[in-house]
C-alpha cells in the first residue's frame, strides 16, 4: 500500500467525503515528499567526509606526529588516516580486478567422452587463483610452479591489448571488427585437482570456492 493510500484510509475514516480527501492530499503530498527528500539528503551527507572534517583529522594527526598514517597519494574522496598498508591493499585489489575478466583464466572442461576445451574458469576458482597469484608464500610458489609473476603479468597486458575497449568484449564474437576472436586470445591454462584427484579435462564439474580444490598453473597460452 502507497502512502497516498494508506493516508486516504485514515481521512477516510473521519471525514467520509472523497472530494475533500483529494484537496488534502494535494496539499499533505508534496510536503511529505520535501520531508522524505530532505531525510534521505542528510541521511547521505551523513555518510560522506566534509572538507573541513578531512582537513581537522590531518591537523590531528599531524600534531601527533604520526606522519606514517598519512599518505599524500590517497584520493580526496577516501577519508583520513588511510595508512600506507591500507593504500597498498587497495592498489593490489584494482589490479586483481583485472584478473577476473571473462576469458583470461580458463581450464579443461570435458564436451564429450574424447574431447575437451578450453573454458573461462569459475568465479570461485578465479578468487582463488587471484589470491595465490599474489601470495608471496609458499602456496603461492606452488600455484605459480615455474611460471613468475612478470610472465603472468605480461600475458595479462596482451589479453588486454587484443580485447581494446571492454564494453567491446562483451558482445565479442568472430564478427566484430578487428577485435581478437575469442579463441585466438592469449589466457592462462589452470589446472584444477579436486580431493587431491586431477581433474583437468576429465570432469564437466561446475566448482564452488568451498570444494576441496587445488590450482596450478598449467600453461601460458599466446
């Protein structure tokens, strides 16, 4: 039930004359619009960090002396402090975003009894393999085999190279332009063991981040 209406029930109930519920409505509506507008403007205000909020934390923070818990390369928009730890997390994040686009992380994925392709990795594997992409332990050592990061990262800038712009890859097919077909982009080859069985091109499996699964990389394809 609409405002109007549930207001209309209750002049209803006391004035019992239709025409006159009408004019007051036309009067009650649009103040009541004002008032829920100007709630949900404070509301939002609310949320941001005004100018001088910002510049007094800095001020804080600087007479302390905890320079260290500042950094002059973090956007307006972000409130301080924002640490150099935190900076840091976020770049890395930006970039791994990167990592998740359609078609750069892909696996064997069994079509029929003798055959198998080639197909974009699930979104849970991806995490994953973004995650042991950047680990810098020994998972991660394991995950990456002989292949280091520089390569990874090379062969990520010429997928991005070959697809252009990214609102093109969406609609990408053979067709389209000079756009790199599809199965003529480089990509990186997963290998996925699942309960410590190989599972690379012997399973039509759709994975979960919660399966038993480990990942390695199986190839750099160009």
């Amino acid at each position: 039930m609409t405002w109007s209406e549930e207001v209309s029930l209750i002049f209803l109930e006391f004035l019992r004359d239709p025409e006159i519920i009408r004019y007051l409505l036309s009067i009650a509506k649009p103040i009541h619009q004002n008032t829920v507008f100007e709630e949900a403007r404070l509301f939002h205000e609310s949320l941001r960090m005004t100018r001088e909020k910002r510049w007094a934390r800095t001020k804080e923070l600087s007479k302390q002396r905890k320079f260290h818990e500042m950094n002059n390369l973090v956007p307006i928009t972000c409130s301080l402090p924002f640490t150099n730890i935190q900076w840091r997390t976020s770049q890395n994040l930006l970039k791994s975003i990167h990592y998740v686009r359609d078609g750069f992380l892909r696996r064997k994925y069994l079509i029929s009894d003798n055959y198998a392709d080639d197909v974009d990795l699930e979104i849970p594997l991806k995490v994953k393999c973004i995650n042991l992409i950047f680990d810098d332990d020994w998972k991660g050592d394991n995950f990456r085999g002989y292949t280091g990061g520089r390569e990874i990262r090379e062969c990520l800038d010429e997928f991005e190279e070959c697809l252009g712009d990214f609102e093109i890859y969406q609609d990408i097919d053979d067709t389209i332009g000079e756009t790199t077909p599809y199965n003529e982009l480089p990509y990186l080859r997963i290998e996925v063991w699942c309960n410590g069985v190989i599972n690379s091109g012997r399973s039509n499996r759709k994975y979960k981040y919660t399966d038993n699964t480990e990942l390695y990389i199986d190839d750099i394809i160009n």
